[in-house]
C-alpha cells in the first residue's frame, strides 16, 4: 500500500508540470521518498520525467 501511495504522489506532482523543469525536478527532489540513483539519471538523460514509468523503483 505504501508504495502504491507514494507512486499516485508521484504521478500528482508530475502532472502540474507539462514539461521538465528545474521547477518539477525540484519538486520531485523534495518528495517524501528516495528513488535510488534518480538524481544522477535526471541530470544525464534530461529525459521527460512524466515519460517515465517507474516500474522498476526501489522504494527504501
């Protein structure tokens, strides 16, 4: 239950942002969970985040 809860706020806080921002990015950076590695990938790939799935997440 707890990472299906922190996946829909994840998903919320994506979609007030239509592309990727450092506004976004910050928010997503001060979200009540750890995606391991995340910040790295972020910065390397510039990739749209609400592109992104997620499906392999380590939630610690």
């Amino acid at each position: 239950m707890l990472t299906l809860l922190l996946k829909l706020k994840l998903k919320i806080d994506i979609d007030k942002f239509s592309d990727l921002t450092s506004k976004s990015q910050f928010s997503i950076h001060n979200s009540q969970f750890t995606i391991n590695n995340y910040s790295s990938f972020c910065e390397k790939t510039k990739i749209c985040i609400a592109k992104s799935k997620f499906s392999n997440v380590d939630l610690k």
